[in-house]
C-alpha cells in the first residue's frame, strides 16, 4: 500500500504543479478520483493540504491571512448537511488565475499570484491592466482575492488570430498575466472577478463583502442568499443548466457561511475555510465519431493510442483528438474506425475517451509492429501498454532526447530542432547533445544555433540527482533521484546494493531501476566532458540557515511605482518580502544528516514550503512526507499541523516508527550543524 501511495501523491504533486502552471494534464474528475484515491488511503498524507503550487523565480510576496482553496463536497445533499440551519451564500467557481491584490489608501499596491497558498508572485504590472488602479472616494486599505480571466468570445477570438495556440480560455489567462509585457493584459481584455475581500479591524459578512465590492467596481463572484433549503439543488441546477451561456469558465457553485462569527467559530484547516464548500459539475461530455487511430511512441517505447475524430464541442473548445489512454483500453473495448465514442473534457485538458457509444464492429488490429521504426512490439507484463522492442527507434529516441534536455534545463531547442538534429545524423542519444559544434549549429540555426550552443555549453555540470532524473529510467524520478544522490559523492558509488538498501531489494522500484543504472550510463556522458556531481550540486536559492528576515523590502522591477507617485503622492505601502540570499551549500553527504530523510511542518519565517524542501535536498538530505519510515519530523514556529504531530504519538503508542524523532525548528538547526 506505500508503494500505491508514494505513487499516487507524486502524480498529485505533478498534476496540481501542472494545473496552476496553466498546462494541467489531467482533467478535473481525474483529479478529484486521485485526490480522493489518497484520501482513502491515507487520510492525513501532508500532500493533502497542498494549496497551490511551489513559487518560481518572480519578486515574491507574502500572502496575509493565506490563500486556501475550498473543500470539494460531491452531492446537494453534502452542501445541506455541511450548511446545517446556517444562512449561506453562493457564487460562481470562476475557473480562472488566483490573484491576491492589496490597496493601501484606496490605491492598488500589489497584486500576486496564489503560489503556494503562503506566498506568490509579483504580477502587480498586469494587474494594473485588469483591475481598478485606485477607488474613488476610497481611503480604505484593503485585500481583495479572486480570478483573473478572459471571457470565451475575447479568447475565441484572439484564438484564432493566433492559429489555435491555446487550449483554453485558462490557458490564455495564466499565460497573458505572467508574461513581461503586461500591456498584452489590456490588449486581450483581461477580466477580474472578487471572491474574498479582506479589511483589517473589520468583521464583515459575505453579503456586506459583496455589497462593498461591488461599490467599488469589482465584478463578484457571490451572487446572494440561498432563501431555502430547497435552495441548494435549484441554485445548482440552474447554474448548470445556464453553464454554456456564460461568458466565462466555471467549474461548480461556492457555498459560504454568511456570517463572520460563525465563520470564527468554523475556522479553517491549513488546506481550507471549513465555512466554505464547492460543488463541482460533471466532466463535459459527448459523443462524436472516431475515423482513425494514431499511435504514438514516447521516450519509454510505449505506443500509445490516440483517437482522430471528427471534431466535436465540449467545454468551448473544437476537439478533434483525443486519448485513448492504453493498448488495452482499446483492445477490451474493441475500438475501431467507425464507432461512436464518449467524449470527455472537463475543464482546460486534454481531452480522453471514456468508452463506446456505439460500435460498428471494426475493432483495430494491435499493431504488431512499431508505426516509427518497424520493430516487433510486445505486451508488457501486466499487459496494460505496448511496447517497441526496438532500443534503437528512432521516435522514441527523439523523446528521450526531448525529455533530458527539459531535465537539464536547456531551453530553446525544441521538438522541430531536435528532429532535424537527428535527421542530419548529429543526434542519435541524449549524450550526443554534447558532441555538437558551433559550426554545425551555426550553419543550420544562424544566429540561435550560437545560442544553443552556449546553453550546452553551461550545462556540461550537472548535479547527480539532477543527471539521474534526466536518464529517463523507470521510476527514477526527481525524488528517488534526490535520494540516491544524498547517498554518494559521485556517480561511482551507486550500485545494485545501493538501490535495494534504499527502496527494497523485492520492490518493484528497485527491480525497475536496477537494469538501466547497471549500465553504467554515465559513463558515455563523462567521455563527453560532462561533470556529474564533484561539487556541483542542484542549484536551489535558499535563505542562510540562520538569518530569518525580520522586515520585508518593496518589490523591485514592477513599473507601478510612477503611477502611484502621481496618484496618491508616493504613499508606503506594507514591503513584500525580499528575495533570499542564497544559503553555503553542502555537497550531498557533507552535513551531519546525509542520507536522513526530513519532512517540515508548519511555517518558519523567511522561508517559503519550497525553500524548506531546497534547504533539506541541499544539505544531502532527502525531503520526505509523513511515514512511519520517516527519520526526522521538524516542526516550524507557526502553523504546525497538529494532526502529523498527533499521528506520530499514535504511531509510537502502538511501537511503530520507532526511528522517528520530533525536533523543534532551532534544534534541527542546531543539530545539522554539529
């Protein structure tokens, strides 16, 4: 069952990464299936009180109270048995980009993105383009929360003026509000709605909320009372009912507590308001026509299969492909040409085939062969997915090659350069990467071939677990990748014995990775000049593991600051917190900890969730979540989730997780330095 769960929270972590990146990979119900698959499984995983996703590299700021997401309830009848005899209020679930904006004096000061739920990223530039920049007749300082949007004509729109670039109104929406130029947020028409305002020293209902926002300008995703308890399936039913008249993406109906004391009295979880619910829509779907089957090779040899329709509307968008998951999803249901098939997308994702409608009974052949290269295929061993037996095919080495440099952060060689790389003979494996010359690159890609060639060029260092993550082995992902690293000085160290210490010499894992790191794949990459590890390590940008900054400085490198002169008469708003310095880092195995694995609870000052987990990997130790395997739980000085602290003595009670030890923030610190 561990093996299940470790499996299940890192797709989780990967998908709601993805999602608030603007590019989800899977849909909505999937999501919701593995949220609640972890939930069944193991009901206080940390992972579950995730809000949003790691910060990146933008001027960040700080998040007062923190943003959290709304708890997903699954019938009418949970919203009744959740709102009891109190007053509630419903709203739209905007499926747009969280924005955090504060007004010091009536005038906009920051906006930033969710982020992690504790901190996000300056967009206060484009904000500016989308919101009211100052309030009139307003002195109020304040915060207001909500979704940044486009509306679906603007997007159709603009969509097709760019040639059908983006999936999704969503899409678009995430993209426009990040980009460096924020003018392009006024070009594209950009919206916001309000679901939260927050007025320091004030008590206010959701009703009187809605009511001030309103005043001010602010569209507002609460629409009003719900009068009865019949009202609850009629607002929902209503709403999905009206869903495709609606100029903008939604997801489901908001549910809140009305009023502030029982709101108080409700409180919140570290993942959401206990006084606010959603009450999400069925995936969309239909039905359309398939007329053929596209088989796809990827960078492990697996085919997959790909159904070409004849296009189809759901959720606002033309679908005119769509997955058809495994060669055994398409065998056991005897799909071919012909039949009718249910569609489904829920959401801004890629659209799926959930089964058949109606068949003609033309089922498709497997092929027997690989559609790229002409190798015999065989069934795996559960026999889920089909395989090339072909080690040299060329499709999936494209794939390969793809998905390490994307690993390695090299930027601005994509699919097309990288086929006609290979196509001109230059490129067979990843390690041929190295192998290029300026002039090649120069005479093929002018003046961007100089540019790949220097990208190259810095990545000839690489950390270790940063190259093994690269390799593209089974189940050797970023984090198995961490931990083997924490345990070696150099690539030599890692040996069959050092896999099965690690996950266990019958697991699946091991037996998975055992086979590609027996080859000694590093090998080739050293004869190629590339330095793996030898003091280079994974390049994280951490706070000093003392310093803990007290005050937070203004953001820099927004263009606001002149607006606000001529406004308001350079007003000083609250600062937002500085970019860290960057912490000594220690080669993997040079801390008194190596190799121990550490899981974080609760906040520490000057440290986002992120940078703890940085912190942790760059001092060789492996950042873990909560499990009777785990060696240290450190709780921070705020927010510890009581429940982990809570589980740990229940574990101990029963004379289980015996090597599990509770440290206090400054005593981890302090023990890691002696």
């Amino acid at each position: 069952m561990a093996k299940e769960i470790d499996k299940a929270v890192l797709l989780y972590k990967e998908a709601k990464a993805a999602y608030y990146a603007g590019y989800p990979v899977m849909s909505d119900a999937e999501f919701d299936k593995l949220e609640d698959r972890i939930r069944a499984l193991d009901p206080h995983n940390p992972v579950l009180s995730i809000v949003g996703a790691p910060v990146t590299a933008r001027v960040k700021i700080q998040h007062d109270p923190p943003m959290l997401s709304a708890r997903k309830v699954k019938t009418v009848d949970d919203v009744k048995k959740w709102a009891g005899n109190n007053v509630v209020v419903w709203g739209y679930k905007v499926d747009g980009m969280s924005v955090d904006v504060e007004y010091i004096e009536g005038v906009l000061s920051t906006a930033s993105t969710r982020g992690d739920g504790d901190e996000g990223e300056d967009i206060t530039p484009a904000a500016m383009n989308v919101m009211p920049v100052s309030i009139k007749n307003c002195k109020k300082t304040f915060k207001v929360r909500g979704e940044a949007y486009i509306a679906i004509n603007d997007f159709n729109r603009i969509n097709d003026a760019l040639g059908g670039e983006y999936d999704s109104p969503r899409n678009m929406g995430t993209s426009t509000m990040m980009v460096k130029d924020p003018t392009l947020a006024a070009e594209r028409h950009m919206r916001f709605m309000a679901w939260e305002l927050i007025v320091p020293g004030q008590s206010l209902s959701v009703v009187q909320k809605i009511d001030m926002l309103t005043k001010w300008g602010f569209e507002t995703a609460d629409v009003g009372l719900v009068k009865n308890v019949d009202g609850f399936k009629k607002i929902f039913d209503d709403v999905t009912r009206k869903r495709a008249t609606f100029d903008f993406e939604m997801d489901g109906v908001v549910f809140k507590i009305d009023d502030p004391a029982i709101q108080a009295q409700m409180s919140v979880t570290e993942h959401h308001p206990r006084w606010m619910v959603a009450l999400k829509f069925e995936a969309a779907e239909d039905e359309t026509k398939l007329t053929s089957i596209t088989w796809q090779v990827g960078r492990t040899f697996v085919l997959t299969p790909v159904a070409e329709l004849e296009p189809v509307h759901l959720a606002h968008a033309e679908i005119k492909r769509a997955t058809l998951h495994n060669a055994r999803f398409v065998r056991d249901n005897k799909i071919g040409a012909g039949d009718m098939l249910y569609i489904v997308r829920s959401g801004d994702v890629i659209p799926k085939v959930t089964g058949v409608a109606k068949s003609v009974n033309r089922p498709e052949p497997i092929p027997k062969t690989c559609p790229a290269c002409g190798g015999v295929t065989r069934w795996g061993e559960t026999k889920v997915d089909l395989f090339c037996t072909n080690a040299d095919c060329p499709e999936a080495n494209i794939q390969s090659i793809l998905y390490f440099l994307d690993t390695i952060k090299v930027k601005g060689i994509g699919e097309k350069t990288v086929r006609r790389m290979v196509a001109d003979g230059k490129v067979k494996k990843p390690v041929s990467v190295y192998k290029l010359t300026t002039e090649y690159l120069t005479k093929t890609f002018g003046v961007n071939g100089q540019k790949m060639y220097d990208r190259i060029v810095l990545a000839r260092k690489l950390a270790i677990d940063v190259f093994l993550e690269s390799l593209g082995i089974e189940l050797l992902g970023q984090n198995a990748s961490r931990q083997i690293a924490a345990r070696v000085k150099s690539v030599d160290g890692i040996t069959p014995q050092l896999v099965d210490e690690l996950f266990g010499a019958s697991s699946k894992k091991a037996a998975a990775m055992k086979p590609g790191l027996a080859k000694r794949p590093w090998k080739s990459f050293i004869d190629a000049g590339v330095v793996i590890g030898s003091g280079v390590v994974r390049r994280v940008t951490l706070p000093p593991v003392a310093a803990k900054p007290k005050t937070r400085a203004k953001p820099v490198g927004s263009t606001r600051q002149g607006t606000l002169d001529v406004l308001v008469g350079k007003p000083k708003p609250k600062p937002a917190a500085p970019r860290p310095a960057t912490a000594p880092s220690k080669r993997a195995g040079g801390s008194s900890l190596a190799g121990k694995s550490v899981y974080v609870t609760g906040s520490v000052e000057g440290y986002t969730k992120q940078q703890l987990e940085d912190f942790v990997v760059a001092h060789g130790m492996v950042w873990k979540e909560l499990s009777q395997t785990l060696d240290y739980l450190v709780t921070g000085e705020s927010g510890v989730g009581m429940a982990k602290i809570k589980k740990v003595d229940e574990w101990k009670a029963a004379g289980k997780a015996t090597g599990l030890e509770i440290l206090e923030w400054d005593a981890f610190v302090k023990k890691l330095k002696g």
